[in-house]
C-alpha cells in the first residue's frame, strides 16, 4: 500500500514538474512574443539525452547525481499531496530540512570530481546562495512550526483545514510573504539564476553534463520545482485534500514565479545575499517574534 | 573485577609500554596498540554494572572513592575506544618521529586520566585525574615545538585557571558539607541560598568551560587542536573536551540536582536558559569563523567549539530530549570529529602539508581516505543516515516544542555555516583538480584506514540504528531524574513527532537504487581524464592556478569584518598588560647585592615604623 501510494507520488510529481517545466518555457516564450516549443518539449528532450553518448570523470561524479535525484525524489514522500504522505512519521519537517540537502550536495560532490573551474565557481555561488535563503526560510519554518506546535507536516495541514491558511492567519502572514520572496532564489530562478548563469561560466555546476547526467539534472530540477512549490502550498495554503486541488493551487503559485522570472535581470552574488538577508529576514524574523508573542 | 584493576591497568600499561619502547620501538607499539584494546574490552565488560568502593581512605583525611554507572560506562567506553584508534593510527603515523615512546606514553597516560576522571566517585581524586589530564595534553600538545609551544602555553595557562577555580569550588563545598564525595553531595545544595550556589556555580563553570571550550573561555583550542599531532587532535577533540561536558552532567544533574538546576533564577533570566544561550553563541560564532580558515585542522578546530555548543544546547536545556541529545552528541562528535582529525592526518602524512588552497583532487589517489572524510562530513553536516542528525534531531525538536524557537534558530544556522565549511573542507581537499606534484602519492597505510572505516563504520550504523546508543543514554536521563524516553532501535517515537531512522534509510536506499538502474539503462558513460574538460574552446591548464582558493570570496568579503575573534584579542592583551607589569616588577632583581641590602634595611625600617606608630606586635 505504502509502495504503491509512493509510487503513484512520483509519477505525480514527475508530470507535475516537468509540466511545469514545460509551461514556464511556453510562458515565457509568450512574454517575450515567441511562441515557444511545445509543452512537451522537456519530456522529449530527456528521452533524447538518455540515448546520447556522455562523459563521466570517475565513480563519484555518477553517484553525486544519482544522490541528488534520489535526495529531490525522498523529498516528495515527506510531503503530504493530497492526502497522501507516507513517510508522515518519520521525523516531520525537521529532516525534510536536511533532505532538501542532498539535493544540492549530490551535485556539487558530483560536479567537484571534475575539476573544472567553472564548476567550482557555480558550486561556490550555490551555497553561498543556500546559506542566503536557508538563514529567512529557517526562521520561516520555526513560525510555523512554533505556531502550530508540532514538527509534523501532515498536522500541520490538518489544523490548517480545520481553521484558516496560515497565509490567511495573522501570525503567519508576515511568513508567508517572506516565503514568496525567497521562492526565486530556493528554486534557482531569476533573479537568482547565478548558480546557472551561462553566459558568465557556462550554467556552473552542469557545466561537465552531458547526455544521461543532463538528463538527469534536469530530472532533479523538475522534481525541485515541485518540492518548492509544494512546500509552500502546504505550509501556506492549506495542502489540499485531492490531488487535482493541490495542482491548482500549485499552478497558481508557479505562475507567480514565472512572472517574476521573466521580468528580472540576474542578481549578483553578493547582491543576492543583501537582498536574501535584507527584506525576506526581516519579515519572516518579524513574523517569529509575532508568533512568539501571540502563543 | 573491580575498578582499581581497571585504573590499575590503564596506568600501568602507560608506563610498561614506555619501558618496552626504550627497549625496542616495535614491542613498545605493539603493546600500545594491546594495551588500548584491552582496556576497551574491559571497559566493556563493566556495561550495566553498578559499583562503589573506597579503594583508599587516608588521603589527608578525605576517602578516595571509585564508582561505575551508566554515566561513567558511557563516558568511558568513548574514551577507550577513540582512544585505542588512535593509538592504531599513530603506528605509521609517528614512526619515524624522535621521541615515540614519549608519544606512547603520554598518550595512554591521558587515555587513562581521562578514565580516572569518569570513574573517580569524588572529587579530590577527580581532581587528581583531571590534573594529571591536563598536564600530559600540555606536554602533547607542545609535541611538534616551533608553534606548537606557544599553543601548549596557551592551552595550559587556561586550564590552570580552570583548575584553581575547581579547587576553590572545592574548598568551598568542604567548607560548608564537610565531605567531597560525591554521592554525599548530591542534593545538598537544595535549601542552600542561591547567592551561595551561583558562587559554587561560576568557579565550576570557569573549571569545566575551559576544557569544554565554551564561548568565552574557547580561545586556547583553536591553536592547540591545530598544532597537536593529528592522532591527538583526534583525542583531544573527541573525548578531552568531553570532560568538561561530562563535569557539566556531574555537576548540574548529580551535584545540584535538577529541579534545583532548572528552577534557579527568575524565569526568563533563570540560569538553565544563560547557559542555553551561551551554547548559542557558541555555535554560531565559531562556526562562522571556521569557514574562514585555510588550515584544514584549524578548520575542524573551530567546529569543535561549535559542535560544543550544541552539547551545551543540549545538556542545559534539561527537557529528557534536550539531555538525551546533547549526551548523544558528546558520542556522535567524538566519533565524527576524530574521523575528519584522522583524514587530514592522513593527508598531512602523504604530502606533508594541511593547506587547504594547495592540495586538491586527492580522491583519485586516496580513495577510503575520502570516504571517511565524506562520511565525517555527513556526519557532522548531521545529514539523515548519520549519527550527529539523530542528536541534532533531539536538540532542534526539544527547543521547537518547548517554545524557543531563537535558540532552535541559533542552532540551525550554525549547521548551514557547518554545511558550507565542511563542504569547502571536502572539496578543497579532495575535489577539484589534483596538482601534477601530488600525482604519484601513494594510499594511506592500512593502519590508518583501520580506524577510520571502523568510525565510518559507527557513524552510519549509529545514524541507522540510533536505539542502541539512546537506549544506554536513557538509563543516564533517567538517573538524573528526567522523564524516560520511549525508545526503539529505529529512533524514538512520540505523540508529537516520530523519528524513524530505519524509514528514512529504506527510502533512500531504495530511490538511490531506482535512479541508478534507470540511469543504467541509459547508454554507457566514457570515462575522461581530469584535464579532458570543457572550457569553451580553450583547455584548463594543469596546475597554472588552483581553483579552490577563496572558494567563499564573495561571502569572505561580506562577513569577515564582523568576525573577529576579540574574546582572544583581549585575552591576548590581559597577557601583554601582564607581561609588561611583570617585566617592570623584575626590575627590581637588579643583581647587586647593596641594592638587595636597602630593600631588607627599608623592610625592617618599614616594620620598626609600623611598631612604634601602631604598636601591632
């Protein structure tokens, strides 16, 4: 039952994420008066990388991707989807924290075999950029958690259904506001796109891709785009007793994205941190003492 | 068999192995090595055992007591067992070196303190041990000269203030119970007045922060953990700081008793909640400050003191949680943190130098030294599937439910700070591209891969299977009057969040093994070489420049002017005022004997005037 239900989960994400992938690159055609590929245009090129020939630099530059998906994959068993959520007790939102570490890891101990400067410099950038967003979505999630009074994730959807979203909620709204500022930057778009940035060091960490390793990044790139965004919903906006329910909410809150995606130019590293440690800190910082004040 | 055999042999052996090695080198290692690992068997045979006994009662007048409990066990079988790997570690490591059976000797004799300290059930003979601890780690410390000696000077100028404010401490508590023994003391302090017991406090909190290396007192470990022989690095960050953890246990929990410990100062401003505070900064500064350092050892220096922190988080919280996990911590960091001393101990060993911007590449020539790196990184990062996540677990979630989400905040920061210096410890040493020079060093001997696939060995298992370790850790909260947990060998469960290791480490096997099969059936990878890499059109040139120095530039830049260490800035300047004072005093030894001839006349005027003015005598 278990098997199945993380079965069906998987399945879900993957066609959530790379739909997602799919329509950001519609939409973001249309803002700029393209027409795009297909929607189906991500899906197809992973079928094709996987038949394509690569270069691999050793044992841990396979591994490191393969942790990486695997990491973004566990990740979406941790978060309830409509009801489903099987790995509901084991940990709570406290090791969905470190989870959402292997992610990144994964790819830079992969991308570190190479030796590649680029590499290193895109590597850099994503930790740099990690300890940015994790220092205003840390305090995010002890809001919620101390509002709440629990570590586990599925209670706190619970409790959501049976009052009001915490977005709606007065002692979370100042969270969840800063939840949305750092979205940009937890999924790696612009104006956060610097881990990437190819025209500066030819997309960093992906640098030495090619054939199934890209595949596969891109793969974990989706799969990451649902867990953000999946996160939000059910923190924020109540999770969702149907899965079809979920997706729209999701759908809503990618949209969002997109459009920021397209306005902004890149940050600068250092920009970016000023920025992370500037507006989202305060207001999630704020929001923590409003959550400590009213429990 | 009683303790004394215990003691008997781990001092004995000490002193035995010194005498073998002036004898012949070998004998003396190979008895070493026996010695070490007999005194883990028979440690281990003391588990659940619960003795007291007076083995001496004349000692100016005070009983000399030994006992063995959960607690002691707990401690001792960490400090055996770190402590016999590297011993084993040492073998190739020290060979070689002038002075070896010097090295053995010092070696075992703290291992043997350190034993002492845990099992002495009083404090005049814990503080016989602790004495003898504290100078064998001065002499080790000072092992290497040059540096060295100045980190030796500092180290011990800081424990010999801890030590006089422990034996005030004891004067103290005599003074007014009239007895040291341990067991008797426990609980006295109840109706004491508070002014009383926050005196007896601080001379304790200086005596056992200083060896535990708490924010205000840490100054002397980051020097002396880089400049000791690494497989003392090992000890010294895995059990010897521990003791001042364990001295923290004693004396919060055994001494003052908990609910006097908890309840002692107005809410907010009780003291429990300074300390936790304290454990805060602890984490955080520290940790900030290694990802600035360029010595991998000095790197790992600095995260002893913050993983310090998180004990201290730990054990002063007093929820059963908080205790458990900070207990748990003190095992998971000696484990971890003497794995990372021993890799960079192998590293120096092949290449003879620790520099973090001019190594690199090396998991191509030392693959099972990367491992225990990695896996001492995972561990101390506290990824799942790691010992340290299952502590930090504790830790986060007591603070959560509790209503302190500030100091979970603290406490969570100081891992992403962990996350990125341990990861530039990683990369810089075995990532990136490895220097033509370095191309033909050869694997670490299999003496040194020993221990550290045997500390891989525990990191995973424990991470795994917490519940062997929190079952032992449970027994000791209980002791302490700490409502018990409910344990199971996958982790803990509980009405307001379960942990279930065992869960975490089936999904993630099991995800790993489907992508890998998927990405098997993709099409076979061609292997390249190092130098084989893209760079848009060009090549990147073998060793024109290393890429892995300044790998946090931008960061460096932004944080470094807020992270300066000015507790040693001014602990340094208390020493030159000092030393300027003492040098103006000196003055005084002028040499001449008609100089020394006034002073003696003057002190005898001095007293003829005080006679006739005030008439004393």
């Amino acid at each position: 039952m278990i098997v199945l239900e993380m079965f069906m989960l998987v399945i879900l994400a993957f066609i959530i994420g790379m739909f997602f992938l799919g329509l950001s690159r519609k939409i973001m055609a249309r803002i700029q008066w393209r027409f795009g590929p297909p929607i189906t245009q991500p899906v197809i090129d992973i079928i094709k990388l996987f038949n394509q020939d690569s270069i691999s630099h050793g044992l841990l530059f396979n591994f490191g991707i393969i942790l990486s998906l695997a990491g973004s994959i566990v990740m979406v068993f941790f978060l309830p989807m409509g009801g489903m959520c099987p790995m509901s007790s084991s940990g709570g939102m406290l090791v969905i924290l470190y989870i959402m570490l292997l992610g990144p890891l994964g790819l830079a101990l992969s991308g570190g075999e190479a030796a590649n400067p680029n590499i290193s410099i895109g590597i850099s950038r994503k930790f740099i950029l990690a300890l940015g967003y994790e220092v205003p979505l840390l305090l995010i999630f002890l809001a919620v958690m101390t509002h709440y009074g629990t570590i586990s994730i599925v209670e706190i959807v619970k409790m959501q259904s049976a009052n009001l979203w915490s977005f709606a909620s007065l002692p979370l709204l100042l969270s969840g506001i800063a939840y949305l500022l750092i979205l940009p930057a937890l999924l790696g778009e612009r104006p956060f796109e610097l881990i990437k940035a190819p025209q500066e060091i030819a997309s960093g960490p992906m640098t030495e891709y090619g054939g199934k390793f890209l595949a596969l990044v891109t793969l974990q790139h989706a799969f990451h785009t649902f867990v953000g965004i999946s996160l939000f919903v059910n923190l924020f906006l109540g999770g969702a007793s149907n899965p079809g329910y979920f997706f729209l909410k999701m759908l809503v809150v990618f949209i969002l994205l997109i459009f920021v995606n397209a306005v902004f130019p890149r940050f600068r590293i250092d920009q970016a941190i000023k920025y992370l440690w500037k507006w989202p800190t305060l207001l999630a910082f704020i929001g923590l003492i409003i959550v400590v004040i009213v429990d | 068999m009683t303790v004394e055999i215990l003691l008997a042999i781990a001092f004995g052996g000490a002193f035995t192995t010194y005498f073998l090695s002036k004898l012949a080198k070998r004998a003396g290692e190979v008895f070493a090595v026996l010695i070490s690992l007999a005194l883990v068997a028979i440690v281990a045979y003391f588990y659940n055992s619960s003795l007291r006994e007076i083995f001496y009662t004349g000692f100016m007048g005070f009983p000399l007591v030994l006992k063995m409990n959960t607690l002691s066990w707990f401690f001792a079988i960490t400090i055996t067992s770190v402590g016999a790997l590297s011993v084993i570690f040492s073998l190739s490591y020290i060979r070689g070196r002038e002075r070896t059976d010097f090295y053995y000797l010092m070696l075992l004799l703290i291992n043997a303190s350190m034993v002492g300290i845990v099992v002495s059930g009083d404090l005049v003979s814990f503080y016989i041990f602790w004495e003898i601890m504290s100078w064998s780690t001065f002499l080790l410390i000072s092992y290497n000269r040059g540096p060295a000696l100045n980190a030796g000077m500092k180290y011990i100028v800081m424990s010999i203030i801890g030590s006089v404010a422990m034996l005030a401490g004891m004067l103290l508590l005599y003074s007014s119970y009239g007895t040291l023994t341990i067991a008797e003391l426990s609980g006295v302090m109840t109706n004491a007045s508070p002014g009383y017991v926050l005196s007896i406090f601080i001379l304790f909190f200086i005596a056992f922060g200083v060896k535990n290396a708490v924010w205000p007192f840490h100054s002397w470990l980051p020097p002396a953990h880089s400049e000791a022989p690494s497989p003392f690095s090992a000890i010294l960050s895995g059990t010897i700081i521990k003791m001042g953890a364990y001295g923290f246990l004693l004396f919060f929990y055994v001494i003052i008793g908990l609910k006097k410990f908890l309840g002692f100062g107005p809410s907010v401003f009780s003291l429990h909640y300074f300390l936790c505070w304290l454990g805060a900064i602890t984490v955080v500064i520290p940790t900030f400050i290694a990802l600035l350092q360029n010595d991998a050892k000095r790197l790992l220096a600095w995260h002893s003191i913050g993983q310090v922190g998180y004990i201290m988080l730990g054990i002063s919280f007093g929820t059963s949680l908080g205790v458990a996990g900070g207990i748990f911590h003190i095992l998971n960091h000696a484990t971890f943190k003497a794995l990372l001393f021993l890799t960079v101990g192998a590293i120096e060993y092949r290449t003879g130098t620790r520099d973090l911007n001019s190594l690199g590449g090396f998991i191509k020539t030392m693959p099972i030294t990367f491992i225990g790196a990695l896996v001492g990184t995972l561990g101390i990062m506290g990824i799942p599937l790691t010992n340290g996540f299952v502590s930090k677990w504790l830790i986060y979630k007591t603070l959560i439910l509790n209503g302190k989400p500030f100091l979970a905040f603290a406490a969570l920061v100081g891992t992403w700070g962990t996350v990125l210096s341990l990861f530039k410890f990683v990369h810089n040493i075995f990532l990136g591209q490895l220097p033509e020079k370095y191309k033909d060093v050869k694997k670490a001997p299999f003496s040194m891969q020993l221990p550290m696939m045997v500390f891989s060995f525990i990191i995973i298992l424990f991470g795994v299977l917490p519940g062997i370790p929190l079952k032992v850790i449970n027994k000791i909260i209980v002791s302490f009057g700490l409502d018990s947990l409910n344990i199971n060998i996958w982790g803990i469960a509980s009405e307001t969040g379960t942990l279930n290791t065992i869960n975490i480490f089936a999904v993630i096997v099991a995800t790993c093994l489907v992508v890998w099969f998927v990405s098997k059936a993709a099409r076979r990878s061609k292997i390249v070489k190092q130098e084989d890499n893209y760079a848009a059109g060009t090549f990147v040139p073998a060793d024109k420049y290393q890429h892995t120095v300044d790998f946090y530039n931008p960061l460096y830049r932004m944080i470094t002017p807020y992270l300066r260490d000015f507790i040693d800035n001014f602990y340094m300047s208390i020493a030159r005022i000092m030393q300027n004072l003492f040098g103006v005093i000196r003055r005084i030894y002028t040499g001449e004997v008609g100089s020394y001839l006034m002073y003696i006349i003057l002190f005898l005027a001095a007293l003829i005037f005080a006679q006739i003015k005030w008439s004393i005598w």
